[in-house]
C-alpha cells in the first residue's frame, strides 16, 4: 500500500527495462513452425513486443479456438518452461526464452535514483504476472522497485489498461487523496493504456516502438535514453 499523497511510476517491462526481443522473437518462431506456418518477418516480430500474445498471433492469421491454444501453449512452454536458448549472460547454458533476456545498461542506477527521490515504483506488464515475477527475480529488477503486476494467465487481465487498473486496486491509489502516476513505456499499449486510466504517459525510444508511434499515441514526454529516465520522471512530475 501507498502513503498518500504519492507520486506512483508505472514501468513496462520488455523494451523498457529489459532487452527481451531475443526470447520472444525464438518462442514466437517455435509457435508458427508446430502449427506448419511461416514465421512472420523480423519488422512484424518487433510488434509481438508490448501487446498480449494473443492480439499479436490474432493479428498474424491465428483463429481464436484450437489453433489459438496451440500456438499459445507451445510460446508459453518455449517461453516459459522448456532451456532451448543460449543464455547471453551465461555462455555454455540453456535457458527459456524468458531469461534469454537482458536488463538495459544504466537500468539499475535509474531505478536508485527515483527510488531516492521518494517515487513508488512498479512494474506494469501485459507479459503474464507469474512469467513477469520470474523475469524481474532472475534479473533482480525486484528489488528495484515496490512491486510486479502483469496480466492473467487467462483472459480476464490482457491490456495494459487492465494492468494499470489491477496495480491501482492492490496498491490503495487514490487520486481523491491527491495520489498522482505516469506509465513509462516504449510501445503503443502503455500510451493508450495510460491514456485510457487517466494518467500520464512518457515514451522512451530505446525500445521497440515503430517511428513517430509514441508521439501519435499520445505520449506526454519522450525520452532519447536510459540515463535520462530519472530526469523525465522529474520533469512530468515537476510540470
């Protein structure tokens, strides 16, 4: 829970604070190949990052129903359960995909920061909350911030808007008490997420975003690189 009145940071995950596109990119590709169907091109695999896997395979030609499950079984068990990649940080061991992963440099000296500046930090993630929690463990960005929430493992908890709402409720957020968030994030999903829960947005260019796609989603302020991330937190909350 939060004292009030508090100044709460909402933070993606993937393409935020980690360089994830190597485990999803593999996972994803293992998915198309069980189900006999081409795997989509670099450009449109860089759009699997940020959404729900479902929307993502939806949008690639996957019906709703059989299909649907079996692509998403067989991403969640590459993802998830089965050491099929090699480690980047670790060479000569196997891991899913969701550690064939890497925490941004100047990530960590970041989160200190705004942790010294009195900000509640929480990550807000569209990737399913238990695969989220082992992410954030195995890279130790845990410790970094005062929580983790992602989606559910089923479809009651799929947008980022959901999310931000979920990690509301658990934490007593209360704008009535003078309690005030922004969303930070590097695709569409935490703009219009942000959008739709009425908070602010700031977009960062070191992710996955397509050109011009934060600004046209409504982003309240960009910014060009991790080392800034403190300093633009500062600003919105300044304004």
């Amino acid at each position: 829970m939060i004292d009030h009145p508090a100044k709460v940071v909402l933070l993606d995950l993937d393409g935020t604070l980690t360089q994830s596109h190597p485990g999803i990119f593999a996972s994803v590709a293992k998915a198309f190949e069980a189900l006999g169907r081409p795997v989509p091109d670099d450009e449109e695999l860089h759009r699997f990052i940020g959404p729900s896997i479902m929307d993502s395979f939806r949008r690639n030609g996957i019906h709703d129903g059989a299909e649907m499950d079996e692509a998403v079984k067989v991403y969640r068990h590459y993802y998830s359960d089965v050491a099929a990649f090699d480690d980047p940080n670790n060479p000569g061991h196997k891991v899913p995909g969701r550690l064939f992963n890497s925490v941004y440099p100047g990530i960590p000296e970041q989160m200190a920061k705004l942790r010294e500046a009195g900000y509640y930090l929480a990550v807000a993630t569209c990737k399913p909350e238990p695969q989220a929690v082992v992410v954030c463990e195995h890279f130790h960005i845990t410790g970094m911030v005062n929580g983790v929430f992602g989606a559910s493992m089923d479809t009651s908890r799929l947008n980022k808007d959901q999310v931000i709402r979920y990690c509301f409720e658990h934490i007593g957020y209360d704008e009535s008490a003078g309690d005030r968030a922004v969303m930070i994030g590097d695709r569409w999903t935490d703009m219009d997420g942000a959008r739709e829960t009425g908070i602010g947005a700031i977009g960062c260019r070191w992710g996955y975003a397509e050109p011009d796609e934060l600004e046209e989603h409504g982003a309240s302020l960009m910014v060009d690189t991790v080392d800034k991330l403190a300093e633009a937190v500062d600003e919105y909350f300044g304004r």
